[in-house]
C-alpha cells in the first residue's frame, strides 16, 4: 500500500465498518465521550473477552461516572462489579489506587495531555492514546496488536514494536485520520484481516495490501 491509497482505503473501511465485530471500548468511550470511562474500560478489557468487557463497562457505567465514586466504594463491592473480568481481584485494588491517584495528583480528572496520562500507574501509550482520542477528541493514534499487524501486512510501513509503529504512522498518516484509525482496524482485524488465516477473499481493500499481492502472485 502506497501512502496515496490511505483515503481511499479509510473511506471503504468506514462504510464497511458496520458489518464488522466493533472494539467494545473504543465504541463505548466514543459514545459516552467520557475520558474516565474510556480508561477504566480500556484497564479492565485487558485478558478478557470483548462481550464480557462491553457487559462489565455498561453496568460500570451505571454506578460510576468518577475517580471519586470509586474511592468511596468497598473494594469487595468493586470486585462484583466488575465480575467476570480476568483478573478481576486485583483490578479492583487497582482502580481503588489510580482513582486515589487521579484525585490526589489531578484533582480528580483524567489528564488530557500524553505526558501525564503516562504517569498513572499501570498506563501505557495505548491506553493513553486511546484516552485521548476517543475521550478527549484529540488526535492520537492508539496502536494495539491490530494496528501493528495490519498496518506492516499492507506494507504502510515496516516496524517492529508498537512504539515504532506509531512513530511511524505519525509521519505518514494525515492527522484527519488518527483518531478513527484504531476503531476502523480493530474492527476490520477482528473480522477479516485476522492474525492466522486471514479472510483475504473477502477483504474489501485487497488490492492494496501487499500481504494479498504476494499470496497471489
């Protein structure tokens, strides 16, 4: 893939986007525009399922709206609402301490800029991307195993970790398109271009994808 093909092949995956299996908390912190939400669902979707992260981050949403509902909640109560997510003792104790975080070092709201998502516990660039894009409207490209994936099987780009990808995709996608960038891959990685035997004959935009070119030639 070609760095002119780029909107192209963005406006073919947007309309397909809706036949696809949609990344639960990019879907959820898009439409509640919550950078809170979109952080606890982005920690608690770690190891566990999309259908039971998407039926753990409703009923989250129901109960807590901020850092200091949590504080104020038993960490026992915590654990049985987030039940069944992996894990889910530990990330109890863990919300408990980055909602003491959040409240004692940003007054109680999630921070808006990279530098200082990153200095919650337990944040990396994905989660801090994703915060920002989806919760804030901020252009960021949150990269995750899709992104990184699909992006080097097109040939976009040649990398290695998830840092030089999205060092990458900084300098050769337009900014108009960093936000949507995950949501659109992670639903199309999901569905079609899958890390084992992806669905190449029923992938929309093969003819671009360098993987696709070398299989059939």
């Amino acid at each position: 893939m070609k760095r002119e093909d780029i909107p192209k092949v963005m406006d073919i995956l947007r309309r397909e986007f809706s036949k696809w299996n949609a990344p639960i908390v990019s879907l959820i912190a898009h439409k509640t525009k919550s950078p809170f939400h979109a952080l606890i669902c982005a920690l608690l979707s770690t190891r566990t399922r999309d259908e039971t992260t998407a039926e753990i981050c409703k009923r989250l949403l129901g109960r807590v709206s901020s850092p200091q509902d949590l504080l104020l909640m038993d960490t026992k109560d915590i654990e049985e609402l987030i039940y069944p997510v992996g894990f889910y003792r530990n990330k109890a104790i863990f919300l408990k301490e980055l909602s003491k975080q959040l409240v004692e070092e940003f007054g109680g709201k999630v921070p808006d800029s990279l530098e200082d998502l990153l200095k919650l516990r337990g944040v990396g660039r994905k989660v801090a991307n994703l915060v920002l894009s989806e919760g804030y409207g901020k252009p960021a490209i949150c990269v995750d195993v899709h992104v990184h994936r699909i992006s080097n099987r097109w040939g976009l780009i040649s990398t290695k970790s998830p840092e030089e990808t999205e060092r990458a995709l900084m300098e050769i996608l337009p900014v108009e398109y960093w936000r949507e960038y995950n949501r659109l891959l992670v639903a199309f990685g999901q569905t079609i271009c899958k890390p084992v035997r992806p669905r190449c004959g029923e992938c929309p935009v093969r003819e671009w994808c360098d993987y696709y070119g070398k299989i059939v030639a």
